[in-house]
C-alpha cells in the first residue's frame, strides 16, 4: 500500500504526539490536577485524530484547531487572545501606532463592490499620490479588489517601507492610476490641541501608542506658551493601550516617587507597584480630564490615578472598567499568545475591573460587581470614592444622544457622501472657525437623502405601536380598537422631511463634521465638532471657576465619585 510523504509524516507525528502524551501520564500519575490536565489532552488529540482521518468532507485542520483555541480562550475573558503570525502586524499596529503602508482609512462603500478611501493622513502616500476621501479602490498592486472585503484590501495596500504601491481608483466615474511610496506610517495619538476661551488648554488623546506621552509633553508646553492656564485632557472613546505609556502620562502631573498603580495576580512575578519615576512637567495647573462608556484600561488608569491623587476633576461618565493586565507571550512557529495575567489598581486601593469573568452563572454569563460588594475607599486628601469598576467622574453629565433619523443617517454614510460631494462642488470652504451649513445647503442635503433609494430607517415610536397592536391581538382587544391603532399608525408613520426637519440642528452638525474632515482632515472634523459640544464646555466652565474646581478636589463641593448611588451608574 503506498503512502504519501505528507501522509508518512504527519501519521509520524501523531506517533511522536502520543508516546510524549503516554509519557505524561507516568510523569503526573501522581497529581491529580495534572494528570486531568494530560488526559484531557490526549482525549483532544484523540478526537481531532479521528476526525481528521475519517470525517466524511476534508477538514481544514488549521480552521479547526484555530477555533477550538479561539473558543478555549473566550471561556477566560475577552481579552485573552491567540494571535497568529498572520495577525502580529495588526497586533503591532494597535499597540505601537506604526505600520508600512500609505496612511488612509478604508471602509465599505455604499455598494458591496468597492472598497473605498474614507480618511486620508495629511502628507503621507495616499495624500501626496493625490488620493481623495470617497474614492474607489479598482486595482492595489495590479490585484482587482472589486467585491474584495476591507481587510484583503488594507493588507494589498501594506507593505515595506520604501516600496512602491500601483492604484488604480474610481472617482466621479472616471478611472485614474497612481502610485502611493509606501513609507512608515506613526498615526499621532494627539490628533488635535488647542486654547480654548483664551487661557484654557485641550488636547485630545485617541490611544496610548509608543511615545504618547511625549507627544502629551509636548502639546502642554506649546499650549502654556500659547497662554493656557490650565488643561483639559480629552479621554472619551480612548479604548487604552500601552501600560508604560499610561504610566509616562500620568507622571507628567504628579510628584515623582508618587504611586500610579498597583498589579495583582495569581503568580508572585505579576504583583507589582508602579510609581512615578521621572520629573513631572507641572504638577500644580490645573486639569480637567474627560471620559466616557469607552474610555478603558489605560485611561483609566490615568484618570483613576489622577482623581485618586486629588491632581484633576474628571467629568463625563463612568468608563469602561477593563482593568485586567495583559502580557504578550511569544509561542511557537511565530505565534503569540496575549493572556491576562493580573489586575489593576489605582492609589485608593480600586480595582478599575468591573466585570467578574472568573465567576459566571450558569448559562456562561458574566456581571457587575454587584452593589453589595462595592467599597468605600479615599483619595490623598480624604474625598470618598468607591470602587465597582470603572472611573466614576466627579461631574457626570448625561450622555448626548441621536435621534433615531441621524442613527439611521450615519449607518447609511450619508453625511459622508454628502460631503464628499460638497467639497467637489466647492473648491474654496473657510476653516471651521467660520464653517457652517447655510439653509439652502441643508435643504439640498435632505433632496440628496429623499433621491437615495436604499436610505430606509425607523422610528422607534412607530415600531412600539406596531409590538403594541401585537399585544392587543394577542389580548383580542384589537378588533374593538383597530380604528384607533389606524389612527396611530398614520399619525406616527415616519416621515423622512418632516423628521430631517425635526432634528435639523444635529444632523447640521453632522454634515458640518464631515465636511471638515474630508476638507481638513481629522483635526478639522474635531475642531468643528468643539463648537458643539456642551462637555468641552463645562470642562471650561469648571476650571473658569476656582471655587469650584478645588472644592470638588478637597471635598468643600459634592463630588458625584462620592454619591455610592451615582458612582455605580452603569
């Protein structure tokens, strides 16, 4: 009987799996938890054995064992993840911020066949091969990526430094070729500063790369000779990143040989206590930092390190509370492992990790730390806090919400593409000091949503009426009230002019945004969005008022961090 090479080999090696396993199992006869370990081992490689033998269809074996490993870890907690080495660039680019490439952001256009430009860094290859936001991707590197998925096509588009990537795109109809010189691409974490209101510094952070700190540094020295007295530093949406770079942050505004944060794990090695070890720039300005529901890991140990120590107001809401630690594991054939390895925990004493996923209920659900666990802990000057997980903001503020119409409008890229097409038609837009939608181009955004024939979106008032006739079927009260429910109906049907009329100052603001991103790029969206932004604004109003401020420090003013009810709003 003949037998292939690749079939020699691989029955060798479930040959060679099984004798190490046997050998195991002499080795750990005596500890139980051991041995249970091995055999269920050997049961696996059993089971993938048959079914790699046997299975009536081919398997993909690497599919399979991917799996398996993905859905071993998800039992642990989200964050505990096998990276392979296909993956490690990605996984390089989230936590460093650099990558080979062009520098533009790409997404799903309104059509499932193209990929298209969304976002383009001023001065890298995409910008200076004369790439525009709303361009579709034809050709990358002479491979047709129509009805590719954005992922094939981001990795085309990657590369080695130095190297030279062939475009062909689609715009207005027309197709053009260019070349993008592939370059090392560092996305800042500081997007965009500014003074605010004459004397008030602010800085907005997206991520902790490598070197954010330094680029933190750097905008405060500029915005103090510039005038500011004092700084807001802007969290929301910051999902976290690199530890060391949190740590750098946070030293910048507190005493050197202060406490930052503690870790605490199963092994010894992972307990640990982080203190500020380099000379901070200003320990004395005044701060304001501002978080909300994705404001996580990182940020919040820099915004619980600095609440903790009585060094800056935090205002927003709650955060995320993902304090869980995780180390990078190289394993074999180049692959990674990230698992979690601790806990983190601010000057008080808290621990930032809301969500318990060491203990789950019987249908594998994790869940807050419930109420009666929550703990009273102090900051240095004596304020209560709690713990619970997350960062709870001394101001909380109720989150901004859109209307289900804008909902609908951003799900559908509309203000997107209407921007595009508002910065083709007009050559010459003022920045967004002066920016702003006149009527008449308002009027011509909503022809532009009334002539798109896939945009549908719907009300949830109407959708309840619609669950509420269900149930009045199901009760047989409907026949004796269906004229009511027709009335119903027809007064709350949506109405797409009269709902963009309706909520016309958001949408407004939308649109607003989007043209000075497409204009201006990424600052320029969030310079205009300021304008709007009623956070921002009491972030101000706090630090115009020193009476306040430092009595929300010292305890004089109430704190919404001390109100037990308040701070564990989840």
């Amino acid at each position: 009987m003949k037998i292939s090479i690749r079939r020699a080999l691989k029955v060798a090696g479930i040959v060679c799996i099984a004798f190490t396993l046997g050998a195991c199992f002499t080795a750990f006869k005596g500890d139980k938890k051991n041995f249970e370990v091995v055999q269920n081992l050997d049961i696996f490689h059993s089971l993938f054995k048959e079914l790699n033998m046997s299975y009536v269809d081919d398997i993909d074996s690497k599919k399979l064992i991917k799996t398996a490993i993905d859905n071993m870890l998800k039992s642990l907690d989200p964050y505990t993840n096998y990276i392979p080495h296909e993956e490690m660039e990605d996984f390089k680019l989230q936590t460093t911020g650099e990558y080979g490439g062009v520098g533009s952001v790409i997404s799903l256009s309104d059509t499932s066949m193209y990929i298209m430009v969304r976002e383009i860094y001023p001065d890298m290859p995409a910008h200076k091969a004369g790439l525009q936001p709303g361009d579709y991707f034809l050709e990358v590197g002479g491979v047709d990526v129509r009805n590719k998925k954005v992922a094939e096509v981001s990795d085309l588009l990657r590369g080695k430094p130095d190297t030279d990537c062939k475009l062909k795109i689609l715009r207005n109809g027309k197709e053009i070729t260019t070349t993008a010189h592939r370059q090392k691409i560092q996305i800042s974490a500081v997007p965009y500063s500014t003074v605010l209101d004459g004397n008030v510094g602010y800085i907005v952070l997206t991520s902790f790369t490598s070197k954010c700190a330094d680029e933190v540094a750097h905008c405060v020295t500029n915005l103090k000779a510039q005038g500011a007295t004092s700084i807001i530093l802007d969290l929301r949406g910051n999902p976290g990143g690199l530890l060391d770079e949190s740590l750098k942050l946070a030293n910048l505004f507190i005493p050197r040989g202060s406490k930052i944060l503690s870790t605490k794990g199963r092994v010894q090695i992972n307990n640990r206590t982080y203190t500020a070890t380099a000379n901070p720039i200003d320990t004395v300005i005044p701060m304001v930092v501002m978080v909300n529901r994705g404001s996580a890991s990182a940020s919040e140990i820099v915004s619980g390190s600095l609440q903790d120590m009585d060094r800056a107001v935090i205002l927003g809401q709650r955060s995320y509370g993902k304090g869980l630690v995780q180390t990078t594991r190289e394993i074999e054939y180049n692959n990674a492992l990230k698992l979690t390895t601790a806990k983190y925990y601010i000057p008080s004493g808290r621990c930032i990790q809301a969500l318990d996923y060491s203990h789950r209920d019987e249908s594998g659900a994790v869940g807050y730390v419930p109420d009666s666990l929550i703990s009273e802990f102090k900051t240095l000057h004596g304020r209560t806090v709690y713990d619970g997980g997350g960062i709870s903001p001394d101001i909380y503020l109720e989150p901004e919400k859109y209307s289900n119409i804008s909902v609908s409008l951003i799900a559908y890229n509309l203000p997107f593409f209407y921007a595009i097409k508002y910065v083709r038609e007009n050559p010459v837009i003022p920045d967004s000091k002066s920016f702003a939608l006149s009527d008449a181009e308002y009027a011509d955004f909503c022809k532009f949503v009334a002539e798109h024939n896939k945009f549908e979106y719907k009300s949830r008032t109407f959708e309840a009426v619609k669950e509420l006739e269900k149930a009045a079927k199901y009760d047989k009260y409907f026949d004796d009230n269906s004229a009511l429910f027709e009335q119903l109906r027809a007064q709350l049907k949506p109405q797409l002019q009269k709902d963009l009329e309706i909520n016309k100052a958001e949408i407004k603001e939308l649109i607003e945004t989007e043209i000075m991103v497409t204009k201006y790029y990424r600052a320029g969206g969030l310079a205009q969005g300021l304008k709007y932004d009623k956070e921002v604004k009491e972030a101000v109003n706090i630090l115009k008022d020193k009476n306040r401020y430092y009595g929300l420090l010292d305890g004089s003013v109430e704190s919404h961090a001390g109100d037990k009810r308040k701070s564990n709003q989840k």
